[in-house]
C-alpha cells in the first residue's frame, strides 16, 4: 500500500515518465527480482536496454528519500489501499514488487511515507470499530442473480461448514510436499452476508477493496445495520486473528496447505475458525483497515504447532454471523466510470 502511495505521488509531481523517477525505478528493480521473471515481457523501443538495466533495492531507496511527501488527500489514500487490495494474491509465490517492499532499504524509506500518512486526520478511521449505524451490503455484480436476503445467516453458515469440510476431506489425499503444484480454496472469511461503511464521497469501501477483482462494473448495494445488541468482534491485528482462531480452531491443512505455503513461505498445519461456533458467542466480525494492512497475507501463529492466513477478506468487511438489520428495501446501484484517469463509481439515477 505504501509503494502504490509514492508511485501515485510521483505520478502526480512528474506525470511524465523519466528514467531516474521512482515508477521506473520501481519497475525495473521489481522485475529483476519476480521469481517468474520468464514469463513477464518487455518489448517495444528500449525494452532490450531495460532487460539488461540493473536496479538494486540501494537505488529504489535513495529515490525514495528524495520524493518530497505532498499533503495527504482522501483519493491518494483511497487509490493505494484499493491498489494494494486488488493485487493481494493468496495462491502465489510472491512478485517482485512484494520483494522489493520487504528488503530493508526500501522498508526503512518506506516507514517515512507511513508515518507521514498516519499523521494525517484521513487515516484516522482505518482504526476505528464498526460503524454500526453507516453499513452496506452488496447484492449483486453485473449480471449476478441479486441477493433477496431469503437465505438466513444460519442457513449460509450451515453450508460454508458443510463445504469447508468436504473440501478438507477430498483434499487429504494431496501431496504432503508443499511445494507440489496444486491448489484449493484459499479463502478463510466465512461465505455470508458482508457489509462496509461509505467513504468521504458516499460511495460503500467495497466497491474500492476487492481482493482478486473481477472488473466488476455495475454494483448494486442495500443499508444493513447491527441488531439490537449485536455483539461485534474487532480484528485490529495479527493477535485478533489468533485469538479468534485458538477459541474456535477447524483444522484445514489440506486444503490450505500449498496456496499458504507459496504466499507465506510457511510449512506446518493450519487453522482458520470455525464460524458456525463464532456465531453462537458473536453476531458479527469486523476487520479493521490497519487490522487488514498489518496482518492480512502472513503466516499468523496460533499455536506452536499451527498458523492462520487472513485472506479472501476485505479492508472494514464485516462479516455477519447472524442476520443484519435490512435498513429499508431500497437498493442503490453505482456505475464504474472508467473513462477518465483515475476511475470513479457514480451512483445510477433511477428512472
């Protein structure tokens, strides 16, 4: 997230690209160190100079130290979070540019670019709890069938865990190397109704923050609140999570245990929780922006024998265990209007 914040500034200070300008810089370091370098092309004018053009993190960090910080807006930080939320990748070795961030040169410049937007009043609600009264729910995408809200909490938990544990059973008979070429289902939020809050512009967080979006550009959403007397757990961090799942452990390693072990580089057993048994102490789960930036894709340990991965999650999703208010039967649709430079979500006048 803080690397699509500088690139996005300096796209703003020097909207054309130079040699010596971070993007570029970025571009190329990020390349020579994407383990799967091969399948990446570079062609055109200059492509053959780029394949031999060395750039080590060292110079990824100096042109990071000499990138003056312009003032924090709602939009920059709206972009980079929806950037590095679109890019997460749970079934993957890591790319180049996740390398390039977790290299101790460009992490020390980088912990400037963070203190400078934690400072600033408009990241102020990435740590804030569930905005119990300001919540909703998509209930459809394109030309998805929409959601009538006639399955109940209970009847979707029922087939999460239902699914959950079929998925773990056909897949005990997968290799126990994890370095053998197969994949599962990666996620480990539960398959029920999820909400976020609006943004400074009216529009709801996820229609910004899909992990693995599938370009998706008609969204259609309806209000929900908390029960009378909800009870809300707050994922604000790795211990959260961990907590969470040593209270309710489902054991998934077979599923889970090559997708993890190429994005974590961890090999052990894993657990996510149980959301059938979180349902019956909790009416929903909230994840915090800085809860997801912190944790969300890392090995999280619960145990001295198992870990977590929060994946498949959205930055503020709450994830409703038990049914949500429905605030009226009114939906509203937003649009993606993706003609200008930077695309913009503007709700559809009804006829």
């Amino acid at each position: 997230m803080l690397l699509d914040y500088v690139m996005d500034a300096d796209r703003i200070l020097r909207p054309e690209t130079h040699d010596d300008s971070i993007r570029s810089a970025v571009f190329l370091a990020s390349y020579h160190l994407d383990p799967d370098r091969d399948s990446r092309v570079l062609f055109g004018p200059g492509a053959e100079e780029a394949r031999q053009t060395v750039v080590t993190s060292d110079d990824v960090a100096r042109r990071l130290a000499q990138l003056p910080l312009p003032e924090v807006t709602e939009v920059a930080l709206r972009s980079a979070l929806a950037a590095a939320t679109d890019t997460a990748r749970y079934w993957q070795d890591p790319d180049g540019e996740d390398i390039l961030v977790a290299t101790e040169p460009v992490r020390r410049e980088l912990r400037r670019v963070a203190e400078h937007i934690a400072r600033s009043p408009h990241a102020q609600w990435w740590t804030t709890a569930l905005a119990e009264t300001d919540q909703w729910a998509i209930v459809s995408r394109d030309d998805d069938s929409p959601d009538t809200f006639e399955s109940t909490a209970a009847e979707l938990l029922s087939d999460w865990h239902e699914h959950t544990l079929a998925a773990e059973a056909r897949a005990a008979d997968r290799p126990t190397d994890p370095t053998a070429n197969w994949s599962g289902y990666w996620w480990s939020n539960p398959s029920v109704r999820c909400s976020t809050r609006t943004l400074f512009d009216g529009t709801p967080a996820e229609l910004w923050f899909v992990e693995d979006s599938m370009g998706w550009k008609r969204i259609a959403v309806r209000q929900v609140g908390a029960p009378a007397g909800a009870r809300i757990y707050e994922i604000d961090g790795a211990q959260a999570w961990a907590e969470l799942c040593r209270r309710f452990a489902l054991e998934v390693t077979a599923e889970k245990r090559h997708d993890w072990y190429r994005t974590t580089g961890r090999s052990g057993r894993w657990v996510i929780p149980n959301w059938q048994l979180v349902a019956e102490s909790y009416t929903g789960v909230h994840l915090t922006v800085m809860g997801y930036l912190a944790a969300a894709g890392t090995a999280i340990g619960v145990d001295d024998e198992t870990a977590s991965v929060i994946a498949g999650w959205a930055p503020d999703a709450t994830c409703w265990l038990t049914d949500p208010d429905r605030i009226g039967d009114e939906s509203r649709t937003w649009v993606l209007d993706d003609s200008r430079e930077h695309p913009d979500w503007v709700q559809e006048t009804q006829q």
